[in-house]
C-alpha cells in the first residue's frame, strides 16, 4: 500500500521522496551542527571520585567535548596535552589538590586565561576565600545542583564569546587606521 496516496491524493513520488530526503538531511544537518558547536567548547573535570567524575562526564557531555583527570597532576597533563576552555576541579584530591592545580594553572601564562571552577563540601567563608585566593573563577559548595555547574559554564562561554567579538571589532578598528598591505590584512583576518 502507498502511505502517502492516502494523506496526499495524486502526487509526484519522485518530488515527494525529494522532499523527505531533504528533511531528513536538514535533520542530519542540524544534529551535526549541534554536535560541532558541542565539542567546540572542551571541559576539563577534574575529580578523584570516580562515581561522580562519570556521571558528570556523561551528563556534560551532552553539551561539550568533556576530557577528564582524577587529580591535579594528571590535570596538567590534559592541560599540556589539550586546548581546555573551563577546568572544572574539586579542591580535596590526592596527588596535587584543586587549590595547587589552580595556583599551576592561573601562574602560568598559557593556561592562566582559563577558568578554573571548584567544587568542594568545604563551605566556610574561609574555604571560599582560600578557593579565590588561589586564583578560582568560580566556586560551587558540594551538593550542588547540575544545572548550576551548567549555568556558571554558559556564563563563561558567553562572556569568552561576547569578549572575543569585542576584540574582533576592536582590532578591525584599529587595523584599518593603520596602513598595511593587503597581504598583511588578510593575514590578520585569518589570525583574528
């Protein structure tokens, strides 16, 4: 039987097969769209409690590419290895604590324009202090609700975005003031 006589009466097969061949492609389409601008954006969890560290690799990775580490040691590793936009730590780790890998990262100048978000059960107004003292972004008390962690993440990724668009008009700005060659222009458009 052909289903589509039913709902449609006399039509084109071949223009009809077109036309959900072509939706379906746009579907396709737009899913892969999707999927690039997640892994656009590369998370480092950092945590030692494996449990956790999965559940949130897996809930997160809906969103980004997720790379993770069970200390602060192997986090540098990942940092070295790896173009991280946001580390996410917790602060009590063997090896190399989240505090110590905060202080690494923020000390060194290729990775100090990353944030770092910390996650910790220590909720004193001195732990917080010692947590941004280190040089954290962020700091989120555990238990927290995922949609907080997703919530601080989207802020920094939009204020990255909104920051780098200001650059991009700023430096056009400033490089047509200047007077260069059309190769030099171009090479900085590429670069910007």
């Amino acid at each position: 039987p052909d289903v589509f006589k039913e709902f449609l009466g006399d039509y084109d097969k071949d223009r009809v097969s077109f036309m959900v061949t072509q939706k379906v492609g746009d579907e396709f389409e737009e899913g892969m769209r999707d999927m690039r601008q997640a892994s656009e954006h590369h998370l480092l969890l950092v945590e030692d409690n494996e449990e956790l560290l999965y559940l949130m690799k897996r809930i997160l990775s809906r969103n980004y590419h997720v790379l993770i580490a069970k200390n602060g040691v192997e986090a540098l590793e990942v940092v070295k290895e790896n173009e991280i936009d946001i580390v996410i730590s917790d602060v009590m780790m063997p090896e190399m604590d989240g505090l110590e890998l905060c202080r690494n990262l923020k000390s060194n100048l290729e990775t100090s324009h990353i944030p770092v978000i910390l996650l910790t059960a220590k909720n004193t107004v001195e732990d917080r202090v010692e947590c941004y003292n280190a040089g954290a972004d962020g700091y989120i008390a555990k238990p927290f609700e995922l949609k907080i962690l997703e919530a601080r993440i989207n802020n920094f990724i939009s204020h990255k975005r909104s920051k780098q668009e200001e650059f991009r008009s700023n430096a056009d700005a400033q490089i047509d003031a200047l007077e260069t060659s059309v190769v030099d222009k171009e090479f900085f458009d590429r670069a910007v």
